[in-house]
C-alpha cells in the first residue's frame, strides 16, 4: 500500500474514532473475517429513556426564553449495484430504480448547518434520526450536535420565528420540559410542499424573539443543556406541515453537506429495509468502510433503521427511507444484516450526495 492511501487511511480512522468515541468494540465474523465495529456510546445525548404519554399537546408560540455473532453457516445473500445514476431530483423513483442497483442523488440539501466552524459541525452518530441506542432509548425524532456551552446557534434558512421560549408550560414533545430553552423557525423552501419548521433545542440562551424575520447564518441563541439533555449539545429538529412532534424528517437528508477529514465533502447513505411484503422493518445493520471495493476495511460501526413508537418517526415523503446515516466520508459501504439468513448490500457513497439503497429481506 503506498504512503499516499496508508496517510488517507489514518485520517479516515481519526475521524471514525473521534465521531465514533467512548465506544465498547465488539467482535462479529462475517465470512470467516473478524470485524471490528465501534459502537457508539452515549456521550451527549437527549433523554427520556421511557416511552411517553398516548397524547401530544397542541403546540403553541412561548413568548418568554428562559449485537449479536452472525454465524457464518447462515446463507448469505448479496446484493450488488450495477450502475451508477445522479439525477437532478430529490424524487428517487423519478429517474433510478433501486429495485435494480443503488442510486445517487443531490438530494435536497435546502438548510444550512446550525453550527458554524470551528464548532462541530457534524451530526452525531452515536443517537441518530430514528434509532434507539440499541433499544436503550426512544426513537430520536432529530440529530445532535456536540458542542461546548456557549457554542453559537444559528438559523438553518431564511424564515419567521415561531417559538422562542421554553417547554415547561407549552409543550412541544410528549414531555414536560424536554426539549429546555428552545427555538423554532418557520420556512418557506423552494420545491417543498408545506412549511417547514426547524427546531432548537437545550439552549443556554435565546437571542431572538416571536415574530422576528431571520435569515440563514443568524444567531438565534447558543448551545446549553437545559430540558433532558445529557451534556452541553444542540438537538435539531427538522417538522414539515405542521410544528408537531409527530411531523419529524430525517435532517441528514436537509442539511449541506459538511467537508471532512480530507476537506472532500462527506456524504449520505439511504436505504428502505423492508420484508418479503415490502414493509419497513426495525433491524439492526453492520456498515463496514472500504476506500475501494474488495479492498481492506478502514472501519466499521452499527446502525439501525427507524424505530416504531406511539408517535413514530417519518421518512421523507419522496425517499420512504427508513433509514439516513449522514456525514459519512467517501467510498464504499458494505450493510450486512441477520435476520434469519445473512443479508449484504454494497453502496457507493460519493462527496456531496445521497446514495439509496434497497435491502429486501427474506
């Protein structure tokens, strides 16, 4: 290997051990190969742990701020892409068909980081959009971004302010006072249908106010750990149609995308996991990283697809993911899941885009 891929290949390590950190390692064979995944643990994080109560509130405007061994006897089966597409379309069924390969998209990419180098910019992986901590917690209805006290937050897009205030006496998830000082604002984006809001929450301060116009890039108050947060974070949230807890969409699909480690534009990965009816189903999955495909493994983690709950998490109304793993560097995925037989996916991910896959299982 030459010194040129051996230096890329550190990088990319550092930035799945510093993404990826305070993870137990667990030991999995696969095809007679021993990998080694990271799973994350819980550094900041919102709670609760429990399910909620059968009914949200109505929300309204605050005015005041305050794994298990996959066995190697079990039949594998693999799926392999065939081509490679990139249209000009956050619609996957417009111009792709991931019955026969995976696909590349733009994706819609319309709102802006809420946190601003040299903050941390990257959404953390260790609770993503629709997973549960390996069942440890309820379905995470935004993303996270591991910040210092004081971080500045700012407006993902150009819009109204909705709510600025906090969740003590109006309440914007099934829990009292979760969400602490929180911020909420109202956009009108191009090429979507209905008002989308984003969402601000465990803030230390709020520094905008009801009814005032923002535009991307404004700071709309800063990074704190009030509500149920565990440690100093942002949770993000994107709703579309309506303010609602149960209105949520994936923000790795809604962001830009971040650059990396390399300065080269990370990407996304996106898939449907469904079953022999073709309904979405909650499994667990083991996403290997390769530079290239067939060659050695750089790194490798655990994730899982959306959580069902009382009020569930959505996908994207054009997507239909049940899974979204955002800020993820260049290069090829290997998604392996055990469901009875050994299932394999292999997904291209490319700077910048979105790759979608289908996994049918058995």
């Amino acid at each position: 290997m030459d010194s040129t891929r051996m230096a890329r290949m550190g990088k990319w390590r550092e930035y799945f051990i510093r993404n990826w950190r305070n993870s137990p390692i667990r030991k999995i064979r696969v095809e007679e190969l021993t990998i080694i995944i990271l799973l994350s643990g819980v550094l900041s994080a919102c709670a609760p742990v429990q399910a909620g109560p059968a009914t949200v509130p109505t929300p309204a405007t605050v005015a005041s701020p305050s794994a298990t061994a996959v066995s190697t006897q079990l039949p594998v089966t693999l799926a392999t892409p065939t081509s490679t597409t990139v249209p000009q379309t956050p619609d996957p069924d417009a111009a792709c068909d991931i019955q026969l390969a995976p696909c590349i998209f733009e994706g819609r990419r319309l709102l802006q980081r809420p946190i601003a180098l040299p903050g941390n910019i990257l959404m953390d992986p260790s609770y993503a959009f629709g997973t549960t901590q390996l069942e440890a917690r309820v379905p995470h209805h935004g993303v996270e971004f591991q910040n210092p006290l004081g971080t500045p937050v700012l407006a993902a897009a150009d819009g109204e302010v909705m709510v600025a205030g906090d969740d003590r006496i109006v309440f914007y998830s099934p829990w009292q006072g979760m969400y602490g000082n929180l911020v909420v604002v109202a956009h009108d984006l191009p090429g979507v249908d209905g008002t989308v809001y984003t969402l601000y929450a465990h803030l230390s301060e709020v520094d905008v106010s009801v009814g005032e116009q923002v535009v991307a890039g404004d700071q709309i108050g800063r990074v704190g750990l009030s509500g149920a947060a565990i440690g100093s974070h942002l949770h993000f949230e994107v709703r579309l149609g309506r303010n609602s807890y149960s209105s949520n969409r994936n923000p790795a699909l809604w962001l830009e995308p971040a650059p990396g480690a390399d300065g080269e534009l990370l990407g996304t990965l996106a898939g449907r996991v469904v079953d022999a009816a073709g309904r979405p189903v909650h499994v667990e999955m083991r996403v290997q990283y390769f530079f290239e495909r067939g060659g050695p493994q750089v790194n490798g983690f655990q994730a899982e697809t959306y959580a069902s709950e009382t009020f569930p998490v959505k996908g994207d109304d054009a997507w239909r993911e049940n899974f979204a793993i955002g800020d993820l560097p260049p290069g090829w995925y290997r998604i392996t899941i055990a469901n009875g037989a050994v299932v394999e996916a292999w997904a291209e991910v490319v700077p910048g885009k979105v790759t979608m896959v289908l996994i049918e299982l058995e």
